[in-house]
C-alpha cells in the first residue's frame, strides 16, 4: 500500500473459498464507514472478491493452513483493499490479454483484467503475493 494510507482494518482468513463471505461483509462495513458513493460499491465487492479469490486458488492452492491477509486503507479521497497470499507469487508483468482472440473462450483468465478495468489503480507488491487495489470515494 502506498505511504499516506492509514491501515483502518484487517482482516486474515484461511484458504478457503468457505470464509469469502466475511471478506464481503469487510468490503460492506468499509464502504458504509468511509461514505464511499453507493455507484462504486459493485465495482469495489467484484474486483476485491476476485483478488480474495485469486489468493486462495492460485496464491496459495486452498490450502487451509495457510493464510489470506486483507488490509484497508483510507488516503483520504480514496482506498485500497490489500490482499496478499503465502504463496510463491507469480510474473504479473507477463499476463495473457482476456481479450485477446485465443483467449476469449478460456474460462479463467480475467481476474486481473477485471480488477484493472473496475479500480482506479491495481499495483503488486512481493513478487506478486500482495496486489493493492485503489479506489474513489466519490
């Protein structure tokens, strides 16, 4: 997370896709605390949900023991959801395009797009084991 963010929650949940829906009552609570505008809500759930799921299943391959961490922080006008996993990382700078023609039937492949294309800003930490997700307020 960039400097100037004051961490406001927390939150660790195992690898498991059972213990998604505490991170989703987090992403309700932080919107409601931080008026974030109601429009942007879907966005923030989808794209902090993907990268939730992400570390589970690729992060670290559900493996039960080991832990997914969710970090918020308030800069101000904007937030970030800070996701990071235990697992090995991955090279975020080498994705194949989702959109590209022998991609488009592939059924996975868009969790980053989708988190790139519903945020303000997605940046990776730690060789790929954390990505911060920023976001408006308003």
């Amino acid at each position: 997370m960039k400097e100037g963010y004051e961490v406001i929650e927390t939150l660790k949940i195992p690898s498991s896709f059972d213990h998604v829906a505490r991170v989703e009552t987090l992403i309700d609570r932080v919107c409601a605390d931080l008026s974030v505008n109601e429009d942007y809500y879907g966005n923030v759930l989808i794209a902090v949900t993907e990268a939730v799921n992400n570390a589970i299943l690729h992060g670290n391959k559900r493996q039960e023991n080991l832990e997914v961490d969710v970090a918020v922080g308030d800069g101000g006008q904007t937030f970030c959801f800070s996701v990071s996993d235990e697992g090995p990382g991955f090279d975020f700078t080498n994705l194949p395009d989702p959109t590209a023609p022998e991609n488009i039937m592939q059924e996975n492949g868009r969790g980053i797009f989708l988190m790139r294309n519903l945020s303000d800003e997605v940046e990776f930490d730690n060789l790929g084991r954390t990505v911060n997700i920023y976001f408006s307020k308003q």
